[in-house]
C-alpha cells in the first residue's frame, strides 16, 4: 500500500468520537499526515497531538474538491507550507524542520528532514473545544487501533518523536508500548519557544541528547 492510499482512508473516516470535530460537509477533515518521496526511508516518526484548526483556504480547498481527492489536497497543502510557498502565520514548520534536523544530523530543509521522516497525529481530527483540552481515551485508543498501528506497519521507522507531552504519555504507556516496540523521544511542541534557558539552551542541551537516542535506535 502507498501512504496516499492510507491516508485517503484517513480523510474519508465515518467516526464521530468524542471530544473532537468530523464535518466533512464544513471541511473539517480527519488528516495531519506528511512524508517525503514514497516513505520508504523513514527511520522517525513525528507523532503530534491532532491538527489545529483547519484556515479558511484549507477548508475551501476540500469543499472544492471530491472527497476522493482530499489525501492529495491535505499532502499538497502541507507541502506547500513546509516549502515556504504558503503560509499559516506561526512558526510551527520551521521550527519543526529545525529541530528535527538537528535530532537527524541533517540540512535544516524540509527536504532532506522528510527524506528520513514521516508526520502524523495520534488523533486525525480537531478537537471540538480548546485545543489544550485533554483528548478522551476512548478517542485516543480508536483513533491509533483505526491508523496508527497501520502507519507504523507502513513506514517501519525504528524511532518515535512525540510532539508534547500528552502523545510522550501515550507512546510509553506500556500497553501502547508493548504494541509498538520502539524508543519514544519527547520534542517540545514546536509552537513552544519558551523554553527554559531559551531556544539556544534548548538546542545545545536537549536536541544533543534526543539525537543519541535516536542514533541508539539505528544500531
């Protein structure tokens, strides 16, 4: 199976769970998922919390195409916006790209981040209230039997990034764990800049020890 064709099932899933927003008609999509080439050299996975909420010319853009078509617009959205051609407004994407290359031991584009990496979220859907809200668990354990497990079984990386702490919680949890088997590291959110001792701090004392883990995990 490609990624595309996964993830158009993602798009088009019928669940309605709880704490979170399904309103195909509205737009409002179950998605958040990206990689580079055909995802045969992921080694990590990003794993976030669920998409934010969905801008205006996003929502459009699934309203004006077939739901057949959303897995390609959301890819090429996305695409766009890791490549600087659109953007949302936030410091989100670089600031992703920047500290996963320097966990990778890459250049610092999405480009050669997504030659070894692929992105997705625990829950494919927005949440229906705050998104610091806590996602229900019955939510959570639907959302990764229905795709995460899947994604994992597709791309095989050998190490998960999780964005937060509430993803780091459920990736160690140890049912989750036994499941997945692989080392679970824990990167700041990327919107997250305030951090102790500052971005500087961040980047000489965390990233270093995040990116042994990760080469632990290639061994």
């Amino acid at each position: 199976m490609r990624p595309i064709d996964l993830y158009q099932q993602v798009v088009l899933c019928p669940l309605r769970c709880a704490g979170i927003t399904n309103d195909p008609d509205a737009g409002r999509i179950p998605r958040s998922f990206y990689w580079g080439g055909d995802g045969s050299g992921v080694k990590l996975l990003l794993v976030s919390k669920n998409p934010g909420t969905a801008p205006p010319h996003e929502l459009e853009a699934y309203r004006g195409h077939p739901r057949t078509a959303w897995a390609e617009v959301h890819y090429g959205l996305t695409q766009d916006v890791f490549r600087g051609a659109k953007s949302v407004g936030t410091g989100y994407h670089v600031n992703l790209v920047r500290r996963v290359a320097a966990i990778l031991g890459c250049e610092a584009t999405a480009e050669a981040v997504f030659s070894q990496t692929a992105m997705t979220a625990l829950v494919k859907c927005e949440s229906s209230g705050a998104k610091t809200d806590k996602i229900p668990d019955d939510t959570l354990n639907a959302c990764s039997m229905r795709f995460l497990y899947r994604e994992l079984d597709l791309f095989k990386p050998v190490f998960l990034l999780a964005l937060g702490s509430e993803v780091y919680r459920f990736l160690t949890r140890p049912d989750v764990a036994l499941r997945h088997g692989l080392p679970v590291g824990e990167l700041y959110h990327p919107s997250w800049t305030n951090m102790k001792g500052g971005e500087a701090a961040y980047f000489r004392d965390v990233l270093p020890r995040l990116r042994a883990q990760y080469l632990a995990a290639l061994k």
